[in-house]
C-alpha cells in the first residue's frame, strides 16, 4: 500500500486514534449504567463510539425510553470518565513516532475533534503533546459535527492547506464518513470498530497503527 500523493497536512482526530480513550468512555458509560441501576446493553454504549453527546443522546433515549434520567446519568458517567483518564489516559501505539517525523518534515498537522477544549488540553497536557499540533477544532468550531465534513473543513482552513492535500486519520465510522465527505485522502486506523464495506469504500486506505501511517508517509516523502 502506497499513498495516491505526499499530504501537505495532516488532520488527526483523537478518541481513539491518539489516546485509548474510546475503551475509557465504554467502561465509564457501564460504569454509570450500573450504578444508576440502569439496564444498557454493551451493544447499545457501543453504538455511541465517534458519535458527539448530542446524538449519543437521542440514541439512548430511543432504547431508554423518554422518561430515563439522561442528564444525571451524563454526569455520573462524565465523572467515572474523569477518574479512568486521571489513571488510565494511554497513547495509542506510534503517536510520538509519527509527531516527530512530521516535525522533521515541517508537515502542519491538527486536531479534528467533538471533545471539548478543555478535554482535548487536558489530555495533550497530560503526555506533553501540547505544542506537538498546529491547531486544535473541537466542539463549537464547526457548525455541524461528524459525519459531516465541517470539522475537518475547518481544520483545513485553519491550516491554510486544501482538503484535498490534507491525510485525515480516523478510527470511527462517523469520522471517516467526515473526512471523505471533506475530500481528504482519508486512512482509518481501527480501534474498537472493524471497517465495513461502506466505509472501506470511503478510505484510501485501513492500517493497523500510526506506525504504519509514519512508513507511507516516509514512502511518499522519499525519506531513506
């Protein structure tokens, strides 16, 4: 596997793609599930991976019911998320890897998220990997979220490059449907979700780890 061009840029979600936090959220959203006493299937919190609140929401509240307490449970479920990342926050395999070769290159690179600012500081602050991006779009930059193109839209503005010249890396259904729909050169890097047809058909390619994104990118560069 070859890249179709050497990227000018670099776009990156995060959950699930440079921190481990995708296993985190799905232990945090059982964790409050049994707590509140609440019956929610591993199937159901599943569906809710690469998916922002707002949506997650409306899902649980189709299985639910209505009447379920989301907005009590969202906080209890915030709160056990807090205390794992506090302890459990791991970088996915290749992440050092890959920044510093871009560094070496002078690729800009940014941060194509639904989290929060302060959660996506929080984590980069943790592993010192705040001034490792050129710019962060999270939650509130962008007027529709995944699968929309608008994150990784505006993460192409913000860098200055054409989408079409940007890599977008993505472990999400929704986010690789975001960033074909932005015309990128789009590479999934799986995480808990195994590629489907529909969405191997919207990828340039599937890799196992950023490791290997670092080998194409050295490839296409002519880099010994």
């Amino acid at each position: 596997m070859t890249l179709p061009y050497m990227p000018a840029a670099v776009i990156f979600d995060m959950d699930g793609l440079i921190f481990d936090t995708e296993t985190l959220y799905q232990e945090a959203f059982l964790a409050a599930a049994t707590a509140g006493g609440h019956d929610l299937p591993a199937a159901i919190i599943q569906r809710a991976i690469g998916v922002p609140w707002v949506q997650s929401r409306v899902m649980l509240l189709e299985h639910l019911g209505p009447d379920f307490p989301m907005d009590q449970y969202f906080a209890q479920m915030v709160a056990h998320f807090e205390v794992l990342a506090a302890t459990k926050l791991q970088l996915k395999p290749g992440v050092v890897e890959l920044l510093n070769f871009l560094d070496e290159l002078a690729l800009p690179r940014c941060i194509a998220t639904s989290s929060a600012h302060s959660t996506v500081q929080s984590h980069l602050s943790a592993h010192g990997l705040v001034e490792r991006f050129h710019a962060v779009i999270g939650h509130g930059d962008y007027a529709a979220s995944k699968p929309a193109p608008d994150p990784f839209l505006t993460a192409a503005r913000h860098l200055g490059v054409e989408p079409a010249f940007c890599l977008a890396l993505e472990d999400s259904y929704n986010g690789v449907r975001s960033a074909s729909a932005a015309g990128m050169m789009t590479f999934m890097v799986p995480d808990l979700l195994s590629p489907t047809p529909e969405i191997e058909s919207l990828c340039t390619g599937v890799v196992s780890d950023l490791h290997a994104i670092r080998a194409l990118i050295l490839t296409a560069s002519g880099n010994k």
